[in-house]
C-alpha cells in the first residue's frame, strides 16, 4: 500500500485525474460459491468489506468506479459495465497506470480492456498481487498483458518520471 499510495500523491501533485475500481456485490452476486461462483462472498454493496483499505489514499477529486454490482453478470474489469473508458476519453486521457488486487482477475482485466480501448496501459508489478488460486497464476496474467501490449513497470519509475517532468 505504501507504494502505490506514493504514485496516488504524485498524481495529485500534478493534477492528474486518479480513479478507483471497486467490486460492489449485491448478496447473491453470480461469483460466489452459494450461487455456484468460484469465490466466497466479498464486497457486498454497503457493508465494511466492499470498503478500500483503510490505509489507501484516496484524493479528494477521485472518481470511485463501482463493478460488478448487477446480481447475474461477472466483472472482472474496471471497464465492464461501467463508463469508465468515456470518463477516461472526456479527459483526454491516453494512458493509464494501474496497480492494486489481483493481478491474475481484476488487474489483468482491466488491462486487457483498456488496451481494447485504445489506451497505453502500465502495469505498476510493484503496487499488485495476485490471488494465484492455480501456482503461477499472477505470473500468467502479467506475461497475458504484455501480449496485449501492455508495460509492466515500477512505482518509483513512475514517481521519477512524474518529478521528471514537472513544470
């Protein structure tokens, strides 16, 4: 957390937009093992465990992107569902920087559909992890980005450079 919170002040010394995916599950949500999804139930929709971290730095000028809140339809991505991608284009925004969990879900969906949309997308390996439910898994699923077209890149690059050019 304290890397990423890191890149989330670099950004906000110089103005750039920061969004926030979040899972945001209604109590029967498709995914979960009591309607014969793969996880156990997580991130139900107003309760403490669909909250970000408690040590996450969220700016006040945020956008919080919900997913994964309609009861039959999966949402791994950030973009599923969702307006992200028009918020992102509204702004001009061409590349985006992504970090956070999982890498091997919600990370790496994000990723794909991004670059499906058209942006540059770095992959912040030191601000994700993975769930690895089979070995490996993480490791799958940056080499699956890559592909896409993605970069896989650091929290401290990404500070250097935004100190780099500051003006």
């Amino acid at each position: 957390m304290p890397r990423l919170n890191k890149v989330i002040e670099a950004f906000e010394r110089r103005g750039l937009p920061t969004f926030f995916t979040r899972d945001w599950h209604p109590a029967d949500h498709i995914s979960f093992k009591i309607r014969g999804g793969i996880w156990p139930t997580h991130c139900i929709q107003g309760t403490p465990g669909a909250e970000f971290h408690p040590s996450l730095t969220i700016p006040t000028g945020a956008v919080i992107i919900s997913k994964g809140d309609s009861r039959d339809a999966e949402a791994y991505s950030g973009f599923q569902g969702t307006n992200l991608a028009e918020q992102l284009q509204r702004l001009g925004v061409d590349t985006i920087f992504l970090g956070g969990l999982t890498a091997d879900y919600c990370v790496r969906d994000s990723a794909l559909d991004a670059r499906k949309a058209g942006f540059a997308v770095t992959v912040l390996k030191d601000c994700t992890r993975a769930v690895n439910a089979k070995p490996r898994d993480g490791e799958r699923a940056l080499a699956d980005m890559c592909r896409a077209g993605a970069r896989l890149g650091t929290s401290a690059a990404v500070i250097k450079y935004l100190a780099s050019t500051q003006q």
